[in-house]
C-alpha cells in the first residue's frame, strides 16, 4: 500500500502541470495561419500541387484542422475555385495538396491562396479561420518562347466520353485564328486579349494514334495530340483449370482493346494464401499448386490502367476443374473394306488416374460413330460397318474421369477404306430409232453414286444377246467415264445388259429388252402445268404384271440437242414430280410415260407436254391481207413453231384502227392500247384458226389492222400496225370490163406482130411484086394460061396522070413541099405520058390496066385509068420502044412541065394504060363508052416519080423495073 501511494502521489504531481498547460493552450485561440505556401506545376497531369507547414503548435500537439484553399486566373480577384481540405496536422508536417485545372496551366497565370480553422473536438466553439495566406502565383507562361501561336494541352491523355478543355495564346491580336476539330470547325469562349478556350464534349474514339486539335492563323497551323482511350471493361469469363494437378491457368476474356500504346495491367490475388502474382499477359494467367495439398483457391483478378481500375472474383476446387492435355499419336491400322482399328496415347495425371476418351468417327464432314472409351495410358477401337472406298475422319479428345469438367482438345486423322466391286447395277434407259426397218439403239446409264461405287469405275460391259438366237452373244466394252454407246440390231428381239467394273469386280447387270419391230406410237398427247416443285403427273396402269415404269424427258428446248433424263419408278407407282435444276419458264416439254414388262420390254402409255411457267408470245405471226374488196378483206397467217412457242396458244387477238373513227363492228369491243390510243379488238377464242375476215368495211377506206396470239401468262408484244385501203365500190365491175378487152387487145397486138411481115407484103409492100399482082388474073386467057407476067420489051407506057384540082392556086414547082392545109379543096390534074419516038403515028389499040395498090380509086370502080388525049397526043404504037434513057427524060420533061402548075401537095399519080386510044370527054370523069382496048404486050414497067423530088438519070445497066423514086417516108397513091 505504501508503494502504491508513493506512485500514485508521484503521477499526480507529473500530471498536474501537463494539465494545466493543455487547459491553458486549447482556452485560448491560437495563430495557426499556413505558412512556406510553394506552388508547382504539373504540365502532364494539368494540376498545382500545394505544399505549406503550420507553424505555433508544440510538438507534442496533433490537431484536426481544415484549410479553405482559393485559386485565381489571371489576376488575384478573380478567384474561379474555393475548397476545402482536412487533415490532421502535428508541429513542423510539411503538408501537400493537389489542384486539377479543366484549363490547361499554360493559358493562364494562376494564384494561389489560403487559410486554416482548427476543426478538433477537444477545442471549444466558437472556432475562428485564421488570416489569409499571401497569394502564391504559379505562371506556366514563362517557359514559352517567342513563337505567334500556341495551342494548349500538349498529348492529352482522356478516356472516351470526356470532356476536354483546349486553349489557344496568340501573340498577334489582329490574327484571325479559326480552329478544328478533325477538320470540324470549333467555336470558344475569349478568356483575355490573347487567350480562346474551347470545351471538347464527349471525346469519341477514332485511332490509336489520336485525335488531332488545330488553329489556324495567317501562319503554319499549331495544333495538339489527344490521345483517347476506350474506357476499360471489366475481364468477362474468368475461370481457372488444371492440366496436370502441378500448375493452375486462369483466362479471361479482356474486353475491347483500349487503343493505347500502354497497356492495362492484371494482377490475380490469392486470398486465402495472401499471395498475388503479376500476369505476363493480357487474358491468360498461370499459378503454381503447392504442396500443402490446398484444394480451394479464391482468386481475384485486378485490371488497371491510367483511369481506372475493375476486378472480378472465382472460388475454385483445384480437383473439379482438371482439363487434360489432348491425347496424341492417333492412328489407324489393319484397314480394310469395311473395318479399322483407331490407336492413340494420353498424358497422365496425378496418380496415375484414369481418363475418358471419347472416339468419333465423321463422313462427309458429320458424325455418323461415338464411342467412350476408359483410357490410362494407350486407347484402341476397332471401326466396324464401313463404306469400301470411303474417306473417313476419326478424332479423339478425353476428360478427367473422376470429376468430369471439360473435354480436352480435339485431334484427328483421315483414313481411306479399301475397294469392293459395286453393290448396285448401272440405272440404263434407251432410246430407239428405226433406221430402214432396222432398230438403232442408244444405250444411256447414270454413274453409280459414291456409296455404291465402291471404288473408281474402269469400264462398262454392255452384253447384247439375240434371244432369237441365243448362241449369238456381242460384248462392248466402254472406257469410264463415258454414259452411253450405240448399238445397230436387226429385227429380232434382244436383252442388253450392262454392267460396272471397277478393280475388284463388276456390278450387278441391269438389263433392258429391246423389239425388233416399231411399238405403239399413236398415243395422244395430254398437257401438264409445271409448279414451283416440277411437273406433277400421273396414269393409269394397262397391265397388272408391270414391273415399273419410266419417266422419260429432254432437260433442254426442242430446238436443242436432247439430253436424255428418265426416272425409274416402282410397279405400285402410278404418279410421280419431275423437277430439274434446268427447268426454264417458256419452254416446252414433252414426257413420256413407260410401262416395262416382266421381260424387261417397255410400252409407251402416255404423252405429255407442259410449261414448268408459261410465258407471254415473244413473237406475232406474220399476217397476209388477201381477198381485198370494197367492202371487206380477209387475213391470214401460218402457225407457230412448236418449239418456239413460250407457252399454250389459247387464240388470238385482232386489232383493228379506222382513221375514219367508225363505231366498232359486231363483235368487237373498244380497247385502250399502251400509247392511250383507243382501237376494236376481236377475240378469236380457237386457237387452230389461221384466218379472219374484216367485214362490214367503206369503200375507199384506210384501216389498220394488227394480229397478236395470246397465252395464259398474256398477249404478244405490241408491234406496227399495217395499212390496208378498201377500193371503190364499182371498181371491180370495170376491172371485169377492162380486163377482158385488155386480153383481146394484146392477143391481136401479138397475133399482128408475129404476121407483120405477112401483113405488109399483103397490104403495103414496099416495091410490087409482079408474082404477087392481082392483076395477073384479069390477063389470063384460055388462049395461053400460063401467061404469068409481062416483058418490060413488050409494051411502053402511054400515059401517066397526075391528078390535081385545077381551082387550086398554081405555083410554080420548087422542089418544096406546102402543108396540107395549104393544098386543101385542089382537083386532080391529068397528065398524059406519051411516046417519045417521032416515027410514032397513028392511034392504036392499047391494054390499060393499074397497079391497085397504089390507085385504090381505081380499083373501086373496076376500070383502068383510061381517059382520053388531045388530038396533039401522039397515040399508042406496036412498035419497039424506045430507050429505057429517053424514056427517062421524057417522063421527066412532061412530069416537071405538069408540076409547074399544080400546087405543091396537091397532085395524086395514077398509072393509066400502056396502049390506050384516043378518047374525048372531061378528064376527070371517065368515058361512058369507053373504046375496047386494043391487045397489047405484056405488063411493061411502072414508075412512080415523086412530086418535088427528080430523079437522078439511070445507067445503062440500070432497069427502070427496080427503080422507085419516092420521098423518104413518104407514100403517094
């Protein structure tokens, strides 16, 4: 007890005065003003950082104090910030505080101030702020150069979605500086003369390399780097795994990349065993298993970057999450047609434990065989019910056997089966085609497919065996890859058969029967309309004991070379779908249904033809107008090419236009065409009728007319229409009229001038021919018949007369000739040719007879020109004539003395007798009774002289009878 009282009385006494102090130091309000306030400035990070000390407190004090902090810009009053910071304070603590400026440091000089209050418990209210601060200025500026143009922060770094302040400082205030944001023009807000700040809203992402910030001025352009980052994603499928119970492998999955160069770190912290560990890469992790035999793992994995940072947590049973390493070594053996065995290796995990494979087997790229199989060290299968020839996949992949979490990885290996013959026989059709009675026959086979192939086809047998004579056997063997072959038979019954051959052996043999005589081919035809799925079809069965049935078709137009298709059908089948990826709209195809016999023998049963789509006419038939009349016409046109036609022709339509605008006839409705012009349409609702008959027309009428078929899908295109006048109304009675007289007309035209050279020596021969004169005939005599023609020696002219008008006006003969106007009214003159001889005296009796091709007066009234002569006349003499030269001048003396007084034109030239006598009376009336003539020699020579034309003299050797002096063209009567 006493020592206690002696320690007691001993901390009393030590206490006392401490007391004491402390009540009279927190009675009383203390100078705790900061003082040392220094600023700095962070360029990089945009920020003041503060640092001060408070002086007056002892060192045994630690107070709870808080300072009100003020910033201004540019100038000392205009305080843009006001804060406060709390912090526990002890004697001589250097304190710090950092500001970060939206503004970039560098557009703006900036002053700091501040003051302090004690915030303690212990410290009665009420409490008092000390004094300010003197203000500390922080001036980024002085580091600038002399450059016109700055712009503010240099390679900002901001995280996407930001807001971004920039600045510009411009030395030359009269500049004016626009500035832009990837080429978008910003505006800002004028802080002081120099300075324009601008406020970046929700910074986007757009490369790695930044986003560029520039002002442009009357100078090179300044401008600035900000780099943005894409925010950080918190790590997405964070798990862990074993592969060997030794080292533990975390992934994840990082997320978007943050587009910076620098990249986020991750730390996995253990918390169980207070370890962490710093990942080498960016989405995988390792950790290595003790062998404390800890099993539970509570693993937290950190993401961080310049911005922020995420984390995700797992609580993991190292025993549940074992994925084994994928097996290896896999490989087939003893492989054969349809067997092989699969062999491969496992790595081993602790303890020797046992694993879970699992072996697929995968055809045509899907799994077609799954096993499992319990594997420790060496897995083995054996693959049964294989395809000979077929190229298989096996893969294995295995699994922790005693705590199944997760499949290892895959491995594979593709294997080939060996070859066996074909397991099916060759699908055959034929096509026959008489040939001079004889059957030629085309063979056709589809190739086997894959799976009954069995290995690569070589050749086909074709075996053709005569069953009427069955000794008689033909085998043809054709190279792979060909489908089809020909065979020329006779007119026996045949069986073919053909069989595939590969390196192992042959298929099975499909066998067709072939007729030596034509089958039954006069099978109507039905239609068929094609669908989306092909062209449904069915029949009916003829006989019970059919064995099946084919379907045969051409896949291209008619107008193409046939590929052959068929479709074998069971016996119970009576309808089937045709389809064919090379079924087109608008074309026709005909089918033909096959019924096949016990003895392999096919009989056609039916015809059929459709449109898998029909189609609107491509084309308009070309059509004839005939039968033209005034009041009708008739058109006319020819079929169509079947394999032409895009779908069933079910008529026709006629259009007909009047210029005249007439009413539509019967039958007609008016229609509006595709130019908004209106015209008649006639329906023609039968298809095989070729012609229409436009009735009802006007005479003298234009009218268009125009002819287009029409199936379900529509009518033709719309082409020209053609012109077609009617005629007059009673045309066609004149043409009759005409027509006939035409005919008689050219028959006498032809007739004339195939006898015109008859005619004109019947008519108008150009020189008489004495054998051909009439007057032959008045000069026969009983006395001496055979009298034919007169001597030129015999007898001289006595006279030729020239008939004229004596009223006529005479002119004297000029060689020239008056027209006939001018000669009109004359009457003949007469005059006489007499004998020139002097020895001449004495009238005698003289024949007078004239040529009645040139007087045809004369020959009217049936007399010879034969008028009498003065009495100075010398008369006709028997005597010998004179000269054929005197007797030239002489007609030509008299002739010209006879023109000089007739006018020209006038005068007509009559022959008149050679020996006549002397006759009295008027000239120009012949003689009552006219004297007999006297009978003279024979016919002398006649000479007609042209008026206005003489004749030159004759040769000696010349003969007046071959003398004709004419004006050209000319021909006087």
């Amino acid at each position: 007890m006493a020592l206690f009282a002696v320690l007691q009385t001993t901390f009393l006494l030590a206490f006392l005065p401490l007391r004491t102090y402390q009540s009279e130091v927190l009675s009383e309000p203390l100078p705790l003003t900061p003082e040392s306030l220094s600023v700095s400035i962070n360029s990089a990070k945009q920020c003041l950082h503060l640092q001060w000390t408070v002086h007056n407190l002892d060192y045994h004090q630690e107070l709870k104090m808080v300072f009100e902090i003020q910033i201004s810009r540019f100038k000392a009053s205009d305080v843009i910030w006001t804060g406060n910071y709390s912090t526990t304070v002890t004697q001589n603590q250097v304190l710090h505080w950092s500001w970060e400026s939206e503004l970039p440091l560098e557009c703006a000089i900036h002053f700091v101030r501040m003051r302090t209050m004690v915030d303690d418990a212990r410290i009665p209210v009420p409490r008092f702020w000390s004094n300010w601060s003197s203000w500390e200025k922080a001036d980024a500026q002085n580091s600038l150069g002399d450059h016109p143009l700055y712009v503010f922060p240099k390679d900002k770094l901001v995280e996407e979605g930001s807001d971004v302040t920039t600045c510009y400082i411009s030395r030359n205030h009269q500049d004016n500086i626009s500035c832009y944001l990837e080429d978008v023009l910003t505006f800002g807000k004028q802080l002081d003369q120099s300075v324009w700040a601008f406020k970046l809203k929700n910074i986007s992402f757009l490369r790695k390399t930044g986003t560029n910030f520039y002002c442009q001025g009357q100078g090179v352009p300044e401008g600035v780097v900000l780099f943005v980052s894409k925010v950080l994603e918190e790590p997405k499928n964070f798990s862990c795994e074993t592969r060997d119970l030794k080292t533990l492998t975390c992934t994840w999955d990082p997320g978007d990349d943050t587009g910076l160069i620098q990249l986020p770190s991750y730390t996995l912290f253990e918390s169980f065993s207070r370890k962490k560990t710093l990942c080498k890469h960016r989405n995988r992790c390792d950790w290595q298993v003790t062998q404390d035999s800890q099993e539970m793992y509570n693993f937290t994995l950190v993401a961080e970057n310049y911005f922020r940072k995420r984390s995700v947590c797992i609580l993991f049973n190292l025993i549940h999450g074992v994925h084994p390493v994928a097996p290896y070594n896999l490989f087939p053996k003893n492989v054969s047609a349809t067997n092989a065995t699969m062999t491969w290796k496992v790595h081993s995990i602790g303890n020797n434990s046992a694993l879970l494979c699992q072996l697929q087997l995968l055809g045509e790229g899907k799994v077609i065989q799954q096993h499992n199989i319990s594997v420790r060290v060496n897995g083995e299968y054996l693959l049964s019910e294989l395809e000979p020839d077929t190229e298989y996949m096996a893969r294995v992949r295995c699994a922790y056997a005693d705590h199944f979490w997760k499949w290892s990885e895959l491995i594979s290996q593709n294997f080939t089966t060996a070859e066996a013959a074909p397991s099916e026989a060759p699908d055959v059709w034929r096509d026959v085609m008489f040939v001079s009675g004889y059957p030629m026959v085309t063979l056709f086979w589809k190739p086997l497919s894959k799976v009954h192939t069995h290995g690569k086809i070589l050749f086909y047998n074709v075996v053709v065996e005569n069953l009427d004579e069955p000794s008689s056997l033909e085998v043809l063997s054709v190279p792979a890859p060909a489908n089809s072959t020909k065979v020329t038979l006779n007119q026996s019954s045949y069986q073919i058969h053909v069989t595939a051959h590969n390196s192992v052996g042959p298929s099975p043999a499909s066998t067709v029967a072939i007729s030596g005589h034509p089958g039954n081919e006069n099978v109507e035809e039905g239609r068929i309309n094609g669908t989306e799925d092909g062209f449904p079809m069915s029949w009916k069965p003829q006989s019970r004991n059919a064995t099946g049935y084919v379907v045969e078709w051409c896949d291209g137009p008619q107008n193409l070379p046939c590929v052959l298709q068929w479709k074998n059908l069971g016996p119970t089948t009576t309808g089937t779908v045709i389809s064919s990826g090379a079924f087109r709209p608008g074309v026709r195809y005909n089918f033909r249904i096959y019924e096949i016999s016990t003895k392999r023998m096919a009989h056609l049963l039916e015809k059929k033809t459709g449109y898998l789509e029909e189609l609107a006419p491509s084309y308009n038939p070309q059509v004839v107008p005939n039968n033209l009349t005034s009041h009708s016409f008739t058109l006319s046109w020819k079929d169509y090419p079947t394999e032409s036609q895009t779908g069933f022709i079910q008529g026709y339509y006629v259009y007909l236009k009047s210029k005249a605008g007439e009413k539509c006839h019967r039958g007609f409705e008016k229609t509006v065409l595709p130019d908004n012009s209106v015209c008649c349409k006639y329906t023609i609702d039968n298809p095989d009728q070729k012609t229409f008959v436009m009735k009802d027309l006007q005479p003298e009428s234009v009218y268009e007319f125009f002819v287009t078929p029409y199936t379900s899908a529509g009518e033709g295109p719309m082409d020209d229409f053609r012109k077609v006048t009617t005629p007059d109304e009673y045309s066609h009675i004149l043409i009759h009229i005409i027509l006939p007289m035409i005919f008689c007309v050219l028959v006498i035209m032809i007739a004339c001038y195939l006898k015109s050279q008859w005619l004109k020596d019947k008519c108008y021969p150009d020189i008489p021919d004495p054998y051909k004169s009439s007057v032959l005939s008045l000069i026969k005599s009983k006395e001496n018949p055979h009298i034919t023609i007169m001597n030129v020696n015999d007898c001289v002219p006595d006279a030729i007369e020239v008939v004229n008008k004596p009223e006529g006006s005479k002119i004297q003969f000029t060689g020239t000739r008056k027209s006939p106007t001018e000669t009109k009214g004359t009457k003949p003159a007469y005059l006489d040719l007499l004998p020139t001889e002097k020895n001449y005296s004495g009238p005698g009796p003289c024949i007078c007879f004239e040529n009645f091709t040139y007087n045809q007066a004369a020959s009217d009234l049936g007399y010879c020109g034969h008028f009498p002569v003065t009495s100075q006349a010398p008369h006709c003499q028997l005597g010998p004539l004179t000269s054929p030269e005197n007797l030239l001048k002489t007609l030509e003396q008299n002739y010209m003395n006879s023109l000089g007084e007739i006018p020209a034109g006038e005068a007509n030239l009559n022959y008149v007798s050679q020996l006549a006598s002397p006759t009295s009376g008027d000239k120009e009336s012949p003689p009552t009774n006219p004297p007999e003539p006297a009978l003279c020699s024979e016919y002398k020579m006649q000479m007609a002289i042209p008026l206005g034309l003489a004749s030159p003299p004759p040769s000696e050797n010349s003969s007046l009878s071959s003398t004709t002096l004419l004006d050209p063209g000319e021909h006087y009567h």
